[in-house]
C-alpha cells in the first residue's frame, strides 16, 4: 500500500481521485518537537507555543499578543541555485544584505521584548550570508528559542554542520525537491543532490556523536509536474533519517510581479465556496524583514506589495502597533473586506486546506507545529 494514500489516523483514502492531485500536501512526523523544546526551555516555551495557537483563532478569541512572536529574516536575497519556480531568481531585484549594526539593533529590540521565535531564510539562501555564524550567535545571546534555520544544504559542509549542532539550533529545514539527481537538475539548475545528501547524512552522524537531538531536522520537497512522481521514493529515503518530511504546493510568483508593479491583477480568484471570510495569521502572530529592510505582514512574496516601513527607520514595536498593519488585520476579521494583494494570495492557495498530517511516534498527535 502507498505510505501516502493513507489518512492521519492511518485509515486509507476513499477518494483515490484526490490522492491523484499533485496539489496534494502532506507533513510526515516522526518526533514531537514541542515537547523536546518544552524540556529544554521548560514554562517560557510552553507559553509562546500557547499564545502561537491563540493567534490562529484570532478572529474567535481577538488575542493579539504585544510583540511578534516570530521574526522571519531575509539575511541577503541572493541564492547559489537557479530554482525555476523561485521568484528570487526570475525576478531581477537590486542586490540588498542586511548588515550586522541593523541585526544587532533588531535582536536587541527583540530582547527587550521577549521575541521567542525567529527563522533564518525567505526565499534566499542564508549560508550565503558571510558572517552567519555571528548572526546565529547573536540570536543565541538575545535569547530567542525556536530558531529555524532554512537552507538548500550545499554549503552545509562539516565545519557548519559542526556549528549548528554544537549551538543546538532548535531547527534546521533543507529543501530537496527531488529524489534523484536527474529531477533535482531539472527544478534546481545544477547537479548538487548527492552533495547535500552528504551533507546531511553528516549532520545526522554529528548529532549522534555529540548526544543531541537538535536541530530537529526537516527535509521538504515542492511537489510539481517535474518531481511528482518521486514523492514516495523521497519519503521511503528518507523517514528513517529525518524528523519531518514535508510535501509543499507550488505557489505560482507570476501575479507578484504585476501586484508590486501596479498595486493590482488582472484576472483575481474567487472566493471558493463555503469560506465564510478569509483566514490568514501572519499579520497577528509575525513581522518580516527583507535583505534591503523592508518590513511586511507577510513572509511569502505576495508580502512585498504591503511594505510597512523599514527596519531602518522604524522600530519592530512602532510597525506592530501601526495603523497600517491594523487596517491589514481587520481584512482578516469578521466582515473585512480584502486587499488585492491578499486577495490573490489567500484564494488562488485555497488548496493548501487539503491537508493531511501523519504523526509517527507523536506523543500528542497533533499536526505537525510550523
């Protein structure tokens, strides 16, 4: 039987024609990170994971906490790879790096504020970034737990291996996309699949030797026309070596370009029916910042057209309380009315609600947290 026909509770599908649709997703887990961050950083975790899941039913309970709880980073928007569905790539955007003055000044604010989560990587590729090491440290030393640490895994070579497990990242995320070096060429540009594979067998092999169980290691893959097909040969490689493996929906980039361009599309999904209003909670539980300081709601591309301010000149606690970012979350409640941009974002993703979620050894059996 296919591993991935079968339902959360291990029951298998009855309808075989979704099973068929590659805009299927599914996150296979096989270890409970918030139970192994909750032993490590004990009641401060379990409180910001508490306060994460109030913020997904914001519009029931109205809780908007006093600061972000997570700070997503674009560290530089420039990439070692030419992935054909990145917008990164397609998109010629001036060169922009965040310099470590701005970070230090950011990680000090979100000390201040007890900021409890932050992820390393918005569609570009942090090992890219010259003195991540001290950007790392730096978070470390603002006391920020859930460090997510996103990577395509080329440069993740022994000495950063070494580094990460040694500072007990709490998570490291590398996208695949492919099972075999001939699919990864194809969707990635260039022949590195079974260099990465070495890398993270060798992260895996510094983990054991060091006794730890971080970063947790999660290994995605975007499923498209060109890789569907190797969606079981990539979780049979590897579930025995991973803690997560996740299956993404292609997002199409194209209609960012117009939306930054001109403030609107030329062709908007609809509403797909049965959804009483619009549910999105970034605005209510992240800030974002872009290599060149730019400051959105949102962490996908969509986000640029929706700019805040910038980092450089505006504060993460002035943007959080902004009358900008307030109209935004009011689209979100009861009644709201969207933005072209996030109008076009929400609806033409609306598939990414057919989700199923395999818990492996989960103490909790709870969808796999973000």
């Amino acid at each position: 039987m296919n591993d991935l026909s079968k339902k959360a509770d291990g029951s298998v599908a009855s309808d075989a024609a979704d099973r068929s649709n590659p805009d299927y997703i599914v996150s296979v887990r096989f270890s409970d990170f918030e139970q192994e961050m909750a032993e490590r950083f004990g009641q401060r975790f379990v409180d910001y994971r508490r306060d994460y899941y109030k913020t997904l039913n914001y519009d029931k309970n109205g809780f908007l906490p006093d600061f972000p709880l997570t700070l997503q980073l674009e560290l530089v928007n420039r990439c070692n790879l030419s992935c054909k569905m990145c917008y990164t790539i397609n998109h010629s955007e001036p060169k922009a790096t965040l310099d470590i003055d701005t970070l230090t000044r950011v990680f000090k604010e979100g000390q201040e504020n007890g900021l409890p989560a932050l992820m390393l990587g918005m569609g570009a590729e942090s090992l890219v970034y010259k003195p991540i090491r001290d950007v790392v440290d730096a978070a470390l030393d603002a006391e920020i737990m859930d460090i997510f640490f996103s990577t395509n895994g080329i440069l993740l070579n022994e000495k950063m291996a070494r580094f990460l497990v040694e500072r007990e990242i709490p998570r490291l995320v590398i996208s695949l996309d492919a099972a075999t070096p001939e699919t990864y060429v194809k969707i990635r540009g260039k022949d590195e699949l079974p260099k990465i594979e070495e890398n993270i067998h060798r992260l895996v092999a510094i983990k054991k030797e060091l006794g730890t169980r971080f970063p947790v290691l999660r290994l995605s893959f975007c499923v498209q026309e060109e890789n569907y097909h190797e969606r079981q040969a990539f979780l049979d490689k590897w579930k025995d070596v991973a803690d997560y493996v996740d299956f993404q929906q292609l997002v199409d980039f194209e209609p960012v370009t117009e939306l930054v361009e001109t403030g609107d599309v030329t062709e908007k999904p609809q509403q797909p029916a049965g959804m009483d209003h619009p549910v999105c909670q970034y605005p209510f539980n992240s800030l974002n910042i872009w290599a060149n300081g730019d400051i959105t709601p949102c962490c996908t591309f969509f986000g640029k057209a929706l700019v805040l301010g910038n980092v450089k000149d505006r504060t993460l606690k002035d943007v959080w309380n902004s009358p900008e970012i307030e109209t935004i979350r009011d689209q979100f409640r009861p009644g709201g009315t969207l933005c072209p941009t996030c109008e076009v974002c929400l609806y033409s993703r609306e598939e990414e609600n057919f989700t199923d979620t395999k818990d492996v050894g989960s103490a909790n059996g709870k969808q796999a947290a973000e």
